[in-house]
C-alpha cells in the first residue's frame, strides 16, 4: 500500500507550507487524484485519518478528495479521449500514438485555515 507514503509526503508538503505562512491549525485539505494515477482514494483516506490524529496542524482536519479525469490525446487525428473508455488506442482514428494528459497527478488543490 504506497497510499501512506503518498500520504506522509503530502502531510510534509502543507507542514511547509503551512511554515511559510504561519498557520497553526489547518479545517481542511483538498486533493485531487488522478484517475491513473494508482492511488486508491479509500485507501488514501484511510492513511490520511490514521496519520493526522499524531499531527497537531492537521487534527480533525477534513480531507476532500477530487478526482482527475484521465484524459489521453492523440497525435494523429489531434483530439482528445477518456482514457478510462479507451486506453491507449485513440476512439475516432485507431492510432496508437497517443500520451496521457491529465489523470496520473496528484496535488495539493487547497488548504482551508482556521483562524
């Protein structure tokens, strides 16, 4: 389960950012998680309350998770596609010279502060 390293990695990253703009105590945090991107969001909240409760910037603090739609583009024709519905073989043309454009990220999309 590489969700809990995905997960101490991102408390670090709101530590510092949290550091860089003297916030104390953080209400919530937004992720967005791409559809390919191999991180099961169950599974990522799961981490998530489990390492927060030994955090006392992030105690109690609300995850919110969006997802990233896996969008693949298609050199031959130019469109775009769910990768999801089609994977690597591009829907309208039938190339396979295609690359993902969004859906493998995941990042921090909001921190939400309690004064």
């Amino acid at each position: 389960m590489h969700e809990l390293g995905v997960v101490f990695h991102s408390i670090k990253q709101i530590h510092q950012i949290a550091e860089e703009n003297n916030v104390k105590k953080i209400h919530s945090v937004t992720i967005e998680i791409g559809e390919v991107s191999t991180v099961i969001p169950y599974y990522f909240e799961d981490c998530w309350n489990w390492a927060i409760k030994k955090e006392p910037l992030l105690k109690d603090a609300k995850l919110i998770i969006e997802p990233i739609p896996a969008i693949t583009y298609c050199e031959d024709c130019q469109k775009e596609y769910s990768t999801l519905n089609y994977g690597k073989t591009c829907p309208y043309c039938k190339s396979q010279h295609t690359y993902l454009l969004t859906g493998n990220e995941i990042q921090i999309k909001q921190i939400e502060v309690i004064d």
